[in-house]
C-alpha cells in the first residue's frame, strides 16, 4: 500500500480505475467536472483500458452505462445537482433491470436557487428510486466505500445500483493524504465483472425494460425492497471482509461516543468530522453527548439507528437538506420512523445549504439546546440553525400592505 494525496474527485477516479471499468459515459458538471476529466485523459493515455463515449447530457450518461453494464462489462460515470436530476427517468431504468451501477455523486444544490455548493438535496430527492446510497466523512472514504459498493452492489443478492455521495468542494476539491492498495488485493477483494439475472447476449437473448402489465408489476418491485433488505446484511459483512483485507474498519452506522450518551445528534456527510470535534470538546467540558454517523442512508438502517440511539433522552437529527414540505428534513423522518415505538424526544435541524459551513459553533449549539431540551430547562429549538436574522429580506416577497 502506498499513501498519495488526492481530493475527493480524484479518488473516486482512482477507485474506478482499480476497479477496472472498460467503459466510460460522464458528462462534466460543477463539482463533479474533474472525474468526467480524469478518467478521459486516463483512457487516453492508455493507463485505463476502457472505451470512453462521448455523450450530450446525463441523461445519455447513465443510458449508456446502464446498456454497456447489461452488455457485461463494469461501465462508469458520475455527475452532481441537476445533472442527477436530469438521470432521474434512467435511475429507475438502471434499478429496475438490476443493473449495479456504482456512481459517484458530488452533492451540490439542486436550482433554483442557482448554486454550485454542497447540500444533499440532489441526492435526497432520488432516495426512493432504488438506489443504496453510501455518504462519505473524508477522501478516504470516498475511495474505500467505491471499493465496498462494487462488491456489494454485485452480490448475487442484492444486484442494485449504488450512488457513493460526496460533499461538493468539502471533500471533491479537498486534498487529503490517502492509503491506496496495491491492485492486485483490489482484484481480490472485488473480482471481476459477470452480468446477472438480465444482460445482453445474442447467445441466449431475452426482453429487458419491456412494457410490464399490472400482474406483474408489483412483484418486481418486490424484489427489489428484498434485494435492499439483503444489502443491509451484505454490507456488512462486505465492511467486515475490508477490514480485514485493508484494516480499515467500517459501519453502517457508527456510534460515536454513545454509549452513555444523553443527547446524540444524528448525521451524514463530511460535516461528522466536525460533529466528532464538538464531542470531544464537550466530552472535555464533562457534557454527556455522542454523534451517530448514518454511512449508509440506503437501505436505511433502522435496526442499527435503535441499537445505538435507545436509552437516549434527546435525539438531534441534522440534515444538509431543506425538506421543504415536511415537518422536518429525510434523514430527520426516517429516524423518526425506526424509533416509532420508542420514548424518546427526537428534533429536526437543517444547515449546511447551498455550501454554507457547517460549523464548530452551530454543531456545538445544537448539542446545548438537546441538554437543556432533554433537562427540560426549554421547549422549542431552531430548526433552521444557521438561519440569518434577515432571511425574509434577502429576496423580495410579496407582503400585505
């Protein structure tokens, strides 16, 4: 194993590279741009031997490496924001043919307004197209869960597609210092590439994406929510088998400082590294508080979430996604939901948006306000915790005269 610095897009290229796709379809989009460009002067230069397709959006992207996959090679893009929003109709065509595509998914904002800045709005708003979706703390992650996807996706079991999300600029642009294998424990730990139950074959042709009655239909589906109910269990020991192979170790949901825990605050995404700063700062300060850091958002991990959060007072839940018609942000409903039938006080904060930090300060507020909440020195919380005083200003809104 050697170490090398790399920001958040050059690792996932790296990984796909080591994984040994043959063909690549990306369409560069901010802060995605570099992958799309790195795996092109990869193939060019004959380090990767792939064909590389020139596409007119990420509609076409995902097209193509949906039908290249089928065809029976691992194929790879990635994209971020709208370019996710514009695959939407081809992130159902991929699940539902049990294509395990892995992709890269640099989380930015989805406009209006137009950002180019991270929040998981982009990602969020496909969590129910039957896609696992993996969220990554650091670069090494980004690297180490496309190694684990691969394997995961491609289980006999579970063959659905995987996004791998990252912080836009927070980790695709942040330059960290990473451990990369040697390819040859890559090539064991992974394999190679066989497609399964549907592929493109002259030999032994066959229907794909055809028009499916209502007799069938349903049970189609159902077999997907079994292979995500499978991924839970496949994952882990995909995690288990890594540890392992590279002594890294990982989980699904991690505990942080839980164990005796009054107040846990739940979230995702680079922003856990912070939040396991403001642990130790508070642990310092003999305040009883511990992070759960959700890796895997899809499947959901609920068995996992009342494991580590049961027998706590107050719950936090922090999303860098607005959520705007619920009563609080996704992962805030699907916490919610897993610990239905346990008493316990469980709050929604949003912040992060449109590549807003997510600071020491803001993370160490919430802790306060679920101590005082759980103590019952208050009732209410800020929900919208990074929230300018001036907010209705920013923008002209119409107001009664």
């Amino acid at each position: 194993m050697t170490y090398k610095m790399m920001d958040g897009n050059l690792a996932a290229v790296e990984a796909m590279k080591m994984a040994k796709v043959q063909v690549v379809s990306a369409y560069p989009i901010t802060p995605q741009s570099n992958i799309a460009e790195k795996l092109s002067d990869l193939v060019a230069s004959g380090e990767l031997k792939a064909e590389y397709i020139r596409v007119e959006s990420e509609h076409s992207a995902l097209s193509v490496a949906t039908t290249a996959q089928l065809a029976g090679v691992r194929a790879a893009t990635a994209t971020a924001s709208n370019g996710l929003a514009l695959m939407h109709e081809v992130l159902g065509m991929t699940s539902g043919n049990r294509v395990p595509i892995v992709m890269p998914v640099v989380n930015r904002g989805v406009a209006a307004p137009w950002t180019l800045w991270c929040e998981h709005g982009d990602a969020m708003a496909e969590r129910d197209m039957g896609w696992m979706q993996f969220y990554c703390e650091n670069v090494q992650e980004v690297f180490d869960l496309i190694l684990m996807a691969y394997k995961a996706a491609e289980d006999k079991d579970v063959l659905t597609p995987a996004m791998v999300c990252l912080d836009g600029f927070f980790l695709s642009h942040s330059m960290q210092k990473i451990v990369v294998p040697k390819q040859e424990l890559v090539d064991n730990f992974i394999g190679g590439y066989k497609s399964q139950n549907t592929y493109l074959d002259t030999e032994d042709p066959m229907f794909i994406c055809d028009l499916t009655g209502s007799e069938e239909y349903t049970e189609m589906k159902y077999q997907q929510k079994v292979a995500m109910d499978n991924a839970i269990g496949v994952i882990e020991q995909v995690q288990r088998e890594f540890e392992e192979r590279f002594g890294r170790k990982y989980s699904i949901v991690e505990g942080y400082r839980t164990e005796d825990a009054d107040v846990v605050l739940v979230a995702l995404g680079s922003m856990c590294g912070t939040g396991k700063h403001v642990v130790n700062k508070l642990r310092e300060k003999g305040k009883k508080v511990g992070l759960a850091k959700v890796t895997v958002f899809r499947p959901f991990p609920a068995e996992k979430i009342r494991e580590i959060l049961s027998g706590t007072r107050c719950i936090g839940v922090f999303d860098r996604s607005a959520g705007i018609g619920g009563q609080g942000g996704p992962v805030w409903s699907e916490v919610c939901a897993a610990m239905k039938d346990i008493s316990c006080d469980i709050r929604n904060y949003t912040g992060g948006l449109g590549g807003r930090d997510v600071s020491p300060d803001n993370i160490e507020k919430i802790f306060d306000e679920l101590l005082e909440i759980s103590q019952g020195k208050r009732k209410n919380h800020t929900a919208w915790i990074d929230l300018k005083e001036n907010a209705m200003d920013i923008r002209q809104v119409i107001k009664n005269v």
